[in-house]
C-alpha cells in the first residue's frame, strides 16, 4: 500500500486511534480500584478535619450509621456502607436516608451539598454534642472562581465557622453567610460573605439550612436522649445504703 496515499494515512490514523483508546481503557479499569480507595480515604480524611482531628485513626474514632426522616437510626447500616451513600448524596437523602458519623466523644459530622456559582458544592459540618455548636466544618467545590467563590475550601474562611450555633433558643436558623459582614445581634449565627462571591455565599447559606434541615428529627432525638440519660445518672450513681446491726 502507497504510505501517502490518503486511504493509508486515514486507516493508519484509525488503527492508532483504537490502540490508544484501548490501553487507556485498560489502564483506566486496572486502576479505578485504587483511584475509588483514594477518594473514600480523601473523604474520611475530610471528616476527621472538620472534627479537628486531622491526625486521628478514623476506624478507631468514627462510628458510620445513617438515620431516617424520624431521626432514628438505621439498623444494618453502617461502616463503609454509609461512607459509599457521599458518592451519591442526594439520592440517599431522597430516599429519606441521611448519613452521620459519629466520633468517640460524642461529637457529630454531617455530610452538607448543594449548588455554587458554576457547579456542585460540599463539604461536612461537625456539631458538639449539644446539636446546636459547630466544632468544624470542611468545604469543598466543583468549580468555583479562584480567589472568589473558590475561598470556601480555604482554612481561613472555614475558620469562621467554629463557635457558631445553629439554633435561636428552640428555633432552627442555620448559619448564613452575610454580604457586608456579621452583624453584632446575630454574631451567633452569621459569618462574613466572600467579597466578590456572592452567588457561592449564597450557595454555602442555602447548603447549611437545606441540608442541616433534614436533621431536625435526629437533634430533636439526640437532645431527648440525653436528658433521659442526665435524669437516670444520679439514680445510678447513688450507692446503694446498707444496714449496719448493733448485734
């Protein structure tokens, strides 16, 4: 065959092409096991940073469960199964399934997501143990502007958030993010906006409520819990009177 004839050049140019797209195929399947093992350990290591606990053993620190609309928890779900529901997080939460992970100290990490200015926002909100005080938060994006709406995934504005409540006595209020800054009347519950990233700020106030929201049941059975718990303690504790005979 005439090697610059154009039927040539053309078959040549399929052969390689199918080659090439072959071994990529094959590359990418050999490797898709250790690429899924590098982001479920990305997404553990995210959990343990909103804690603060960066440098924890996950496996030793986190309990994995998932709780219903009612707030109660799921019986036979838990471990890396709950982990595998972030892959998917709004399916999971439309079939009335939410995630928590639990540390060893009774704190509480919740998986938040929602829509920035281009794309896909995420990330995980940890409470204290009295479902209301954020120890931390991690942020994440798809696509958002550099030095703009990409500043949530940054640890100065993830700062902010440690300290603030997201209840006004019993009324659920979230935590917004204010253009202009925080005011002093509702320091509690506000952070100051991105400068020049409105629509993400906004993104990241709309994320927090909506998906924080769909905890209301699980607060609400956490919080009772603790108060049967609090009111039988002394009872326990009281040691148990003996008689002494005088024969």
């Amino acid at each position: 065959m005439n090697k610059n004839s154009n039927s040539y050049i053309i078959i040549y140019s399929t052969v390689m092409v199918v080659v090439v797209a072959a071994l990529l195929a094959v590359a990418s399947l050999s490797l898709q096991g250790r690429q899924n093992a590098n982001i479920l350990n990305e997404k553990k290591q995210a959990i343990l940073a909103s804690l603060g606990a960066g440098d924890r053993n996950y496996d030793e620190y986190i309990t994995a469960y998932a709780v219903d609309a009612n707030g109660q928890r799921i019986e036979g779900i838990g471990g890396n199964e709950v982990i595998q529901m972030l892959f998917d997080l709004e399916t999971a939460v439309k079939g009335g399934t939410y995630p928590v992970f639990e540390s060893s100290d009774h704190r509480y990490v919740l998986p938040v997501s929602g829509k920035g200015l281009w794309g896909p926002i995420w990330g995980y909100v940890a409470l204290d143990g009295d479902m209301n005080t954020l120890a931390g938060v991690v942020f994440d994006h798809a696509g958002e502007t550099p030095g703009l709406g990409a500043e949530i995934a940054t640890p100065k504005f993830q700062a902010e958030f440690p300290g603030k409540t997201i209840f006004e006595g019993s009324e659920f209020v979230s935590v917004k993010l204010r253009k202009g800054g925080a005011t002093e009347a509702n320091i509690a519950h506000e952070v100051d906006a991105i400068s020049g990233g409105t629509k993400t700020s906004d993104g990241v106030t709309a994320m927090l409520y909506n998906s924080l929201n769909n905890y209301l049941p699980f607060f609400a059975a956490r919080r009772e819990a603790a108060a049967v718990s609090a009111q039988a303690q002394p009872a326990e504790e009281q040691a148990p009177v003996t008689e002494v005979s005088n024969e």
